[in-house]
C-alpha cells in the first residue's frame, strides 16, 4: 500500500517537469549507483500520504513532518530484485543534526525503508545515509541537500 503510494509520488514528480520550469533549482538526486546495486532514496512531505497508510506504519502526518524513503536494487542476470539493508544516516540544519531511525517495511517484492523527522522552517536540510546492502560487508556513503518547505 505504501509502495504503491511512494511509487506514484516518485513518478509523478520525476515526470511531470515539476523541475523543468525556469528558474527552478536543479533536482536532486534521488539514486546512487554502487556496481551491481542501486540505492533510492527521497524525501518526501507525510500529507502526501494517505492518513490510513500513514497510521499503519505509525507515521504522524503534518505539514512540519518529512518522511525520508530509502530502497535498494540489485541487478542479476534475471533483472533486478529488492535488496535487505542496513541503513543508518542524519539530517541537518545550519544548527542542528538528528539522527534517523529507519524501519524496514517489506511488501511483496518491495523492501523499504522509512524514517520520518519533523522541522520548523523552510529549509535547506542537509541529508547523511550510509547503506550496507545484505551481501556487502562495506556502506555505501550517500550524501545530499534538499530544501524543504513547511505549509503554512
């Protein structure tokens, strides 16, 4: 059900040219290829969701609330398949930096995994994960920004 949702979001933003307007600050990345794996990551408002999915998994919705999705791949000889990991990471203002806590959500042939944290202004976050994909005995470091804009 989340899945599904996420899905819709992350395709829906990558494709409607959301970014290709002028003036629009380049998208951030929202992958990171590691040879045979692939992380997805992206961040994402909790009122996106939908408020039965969002009690499910304990999420609190709001405007001030984020939810930081992560996903790993991992491309085979028959195609790609959902990949179990261990994910850690923070976010950070100018001031201060959170630590994440993830929660692994598994369904169907998907494998996510969720961290939700809140803030208090529109703001540029700065977003630290290290990913050690099942099979792996080193992380993957990922690093990016994103503003983030709370809806008054």
């Amino acid at each position: 059900m989340l899945r599904g949702i996420l899905i819709t979001i992350l395709l829906s933003l990558t494709s409607s040219g959301l970014w290709a307007q002028d003036g629009a600050p380049p998208p951030t990345p929202t992958e990171k290829q590691f040879g045979a794996d692939t992380v997805y990551f992206t961040v994402l408002n909790t009122s996106f969701l939908a408020a039965d999915v969002a009690q499910s998994y304990g999420i609190v919705r709001g405007d001030d609330k984020f939810l930081l999705n992560v996903a790993v791949r991992r491309q085979g000889d028959s195609g790609s398949e959902a990949v179990r990991a261990q994910v850690s990471g923070s976010t950070s203002d100018l001031i201060h930096r959170t630590e994440l806590d993830f929660l692994e959500v598994i369904e169907q042939q998907a494998i996510y995994y969720i961290s939700s944290f809140e803030i208090d202004n529109t703001e540029q976050r700065d977003f630290r994960l290290q990913v050690t994909a099942e099979g792996n005995t080193r992380s993957y470091d990922i690093n990016f920004n994103k503003k983030l804009y709370v809806d008054e």
